[in-house]
C-alpha cells in the first residue's frame, strides 16, 4: 500500500494489495480487489466487485461502478465515468498470443462516460465523448462523439449548439442574407436560386458570393449513413461546403465552441472557416457534398489529431 493508504477508504471487504497506489480521497468499497502495481489517482469512487489488475493506471475523480474488471492495459484519464458491468478486453485474439506481453492496450480519455453493460475492445475512447448503454466498441471513438449500437456508431455529438438556417425572403436577397453562429464564425449563406415551370436554378458567382477565392472543387457522395468524414482542420484553407443533392450534418467547433448545421438544401451553403474542427455525417443515402475550397491540396496544411488541434489553438489538455 502506498503512503496516502490513511488518506482514502477501504471498505473492511476490500483488498488493496501491498504495491498498488491508491490516491488521496479515493474511496474502494466492498468486494473490490486492486492488484500489486495498479495506480489508482485522487478521489476516485470503486464501487462494489471491482476488480483492477496490476498493469491498470486510473486518473483523477474517475468513478468506476459495480461489477467492472479491468485489465492490464486498460488507462483511465481524470474525471471518467464507468457505469456498471462495462467490459474491458485487452486482447483481441487471445487464442493466438502468448500472457501476458501480449495485451493490447485502451485509453479512456478525460471526462468519457461509458454506460452500462457497454464492451470496450482495445480501442481509444477520446475526450468527453460518451458510450451508450449496452454498445459494443470496435473502433476508436473521436472526442466529445455520442455512441451507440453494435458495432457502436456515432450519432451525435456532446456540447452541440444547433444552428437553423432561415430561408431568403426574396430572389433579390439571396447571397446577402447570411445566418451567422456568433461563436464558431461559421455562417450560412443563401445562394441565388430561381423557380419556374421549366424546374430549379441556382446560380454561384464566387467573387460575388464568396469571402475568398475558389481554387479547388470536390464533391463526396455514395458514403455510408453511418459512416464519417472530415474530422480535421485546416490552418489557411476556407471551405463553402452545399448539399446539392440529399442532406447531412455538419460539426463545426473552434475549441471553444461546437455548432451542428444541417445542410439540406442546394440553395444555401456553409462557410466554413481556416481553424476550425470539421465534421460531416449522418449524411441521407443520396447525398451529393460538393465543397469549394480557397487553397489546393497542401498535406501540411491540414491538422488531423484532435490534441494537436487543441494545441494549435492554444488550448492546453
């Protein structure tokens, strides 16, 4: 037992093992056993028939709830929560390996929420997201995502702010009328359209319409519903992204803030700014992405892990 063991509680069921690191506050209950070599942070709660084994790292006011095992391989960063019979398995083909330098390694990241009865396989869960009740998780899971099903899927985001597009009034205003979201600096922008019998026109002037120039065009389409695309930034690179056909969500997020727009409609598009976190998904089977970018292709100038992002901005972990 390490020196704070007169600074936490151990219920008079509990087992800490000589050589396993429980921190200040932490409070282990009935029936739960800590293995040599396990470190267990400040003011975590393990509640009823936890189990940790000796190669486990838990942060920080993690809560782990009754009937978890967790095995070597497994790290919990400060401020997680673990509901009830979640299952941990750090191996995925444990018939073919050799104990125990064979375990493969999960990283639950700061502030993730995993519900109950969830099977976690050695994947990374990021940042605040949140794992649904009963999923199953193959795959990596980017920060503040919403997850559910089996295999888990994402279907939302945490800390979203919608942003509703408003319909132009007229022909006439169309392309001056913008939505802005006051936070993120994304906006949308109404594109010229024009109806008669004869069908749809939409009209884009890019020195009209545009706050940069176009030197690049792509389109996406055929994409899973279920799947998701973007997940970067970029450092100089502006994009106008229009559903020109069908519809999806698009995440916008500074750092600070996180806006969820709905792209439906071939009459208005997105504006989205250089240094922004981008994310498109629960694109309709349909959808046609059609995206105007200021820069061509530059790899340097994308920024695709979420941490470096951060830093980028200036923000610390």
């Amino acid at each position: 037992m390490n020196e704070n063991e007169h600074k936490c509680f151990i219920h008079p069921q509990g087992v800490v093992e000589p050589g396993a690191t429980v921190g200040r506050n932490t409070r282990v209950w009935a029936w739960s056993h800590i293995l040599p070599g396990a470190v267990i942070g400040a003011d975590c709660n393990l509640c009823d028939h936890t189990f940790i084994e000796g190669g486990v790292s838990i942060g920080d006011r993690v809560t782990v709830k009754c009937g978890v095992y967790i095995w070597d391989g497994v790290t919990i960063e400060d401020d997680a929560f673990i509901g009830p019979s979640v299952s941990f398995t750090n191996d995925t083909f444990p018939r073919s390996r050799h104990w125990p330098e064979s375990y493969e390694h999960t990283r639950i990241c700061r502030g993730a929420s995993i519900g109950a009865n969830a099977t976690i396989l050695p994947v990374t869960i990021g940042a605040h997201a949140m794992v649904g009740a009963g999923a199953v998780v193959t795959k990596n899971v980017p920060p503040y995502a919403i997850v559910v099903g089996n295999p888990a899927r994402i279907v939302g985001y945490v800390n979203v702010v919608p942003v509703k597009a408003k319909e132009p009034q007229t022909e006439e205003s169309a392309g001056l009328q913008t939505d802005h979201s006051g936070s993120t600096g994304a906006k949308m922008i109404a594109i010229p359209s024009f109806s008669d019998v004869r069908g749809d026109l939409s009209v884009l002037e890019f020195d009209k319409l545009l706050p940069f120039p176009v030197k690049r065009l792509f389109y996406t389409y055929g994409v899973d519903s279920r799947e998701v695309r973007g997940e970067h930034a970029h450092k100089r690179c502006e994009q106008f992204l229009i559903a020109v056909h069908g519809s999806l969500h698009v995440i916008v997020d500074d750092s600070e803030h996180r806006e969820e727009f709905v792209l439906d409609s071939p009459t208005r598009g997105l504006h989205l700014p250089a240094g922004c976190w981008g994310i498109q998904y629960k694109h309709s089977p349909d959808c046609v992405l059609l995206v105007c970018a200021s820069e061509g292709y530059v790899a340097e100038d994308y920024i695709r892990d979420y941490d470096e992002f951060l830093q980028y901005k200036g923000k610390c972990r």
